[in-house]
C-alpha cells in the first residue's frame, strides 16, 4: 500500500475490478486539505472507477469517479458525517451528495457547481 498524500494511499484510488490508479491533478490536495479541517478519518469506500466496473455498481454514465475527481466517504455517525460535511465544504467541493451511510464528494468542473444532494438509497 503506497502512501501518496499526508492522508491517502494508492489502494483509494485504485479501481476493484481492474486494478488501474488514477487520481485527477489537485483532487488529493483539496481531499487532504478536507481531511485536515475535519479532523477525523476519512474511510474511502469508492475512489476511481474505471468504466466497467462504474457500469457494474450502477454508477452514472458521467461519473465523477470515472474521471478521478470523486470519492465516497464512509459515515459512522451524525456528528461524523457533520465534521466531513464541514471539511469538504471549507476545503471548496463544489458537489457534495448524501447517502444513508456515505459521502460522495466531487470537483467535477463539468457539472453544476455548489450543489448538495441526498441518494435514495
């Protein structure tokens, strides 16, 4: 597992099915800068997709993985969910979704910008 930010490994951004790294320029600075602000551990369950495997997760066709600038972010709690809400926000995602036990952050410049959802499920 090679580390490659103050906060981040390779395995987080390496797609499951493939095993290809990618991570988009300046999207692991703005993820560390998040972590920092935050303060507590940020437990990537998604990072970089490759097509196939986004496809087979159900991932939207336009993904924000599929082009290295997402991640999804593992939520243990309110309070956790607040403080990775709070460090995303400061650290400037522009695109910040809510699931039932996860955080989806992107800096997408291709889709609409300062935006905050909930998935359905």
């Amino acid at each position: 597992m090679k580390k490659i930010s103050t906060y981040f490994n390779e395995e987080n951004f390496t797609c499951p099915c493939c095993g290809k790294f990618k991570v988009a320029p300046g999207f692991l600075i703005s993820l560390d800068l998040a972590r920092e602000i935050a303060g507590v551990p940020f437990v990537i369950n998604s990072g970089y997709r490759c097509e196939a495997h986004n496809s087979k997760v159900g991932g939207e066709a336009d993904s924000a993985h599929v082009k290295a600038c997402a991640v999804d972010i593992v939520v243990e709690s309110g309070w956790h969910r607040w403080k990775i809400h709070e460090g995303l926000r400061l650290a400037e995602f522009v695109r910040i979704g809510h699931g039932k036990n996860f955080i989806h952050a992107d800096l997408d410049p291709n889709k609409v910008q300062n935006v905050m959802w909930w998935y359905n499920h």
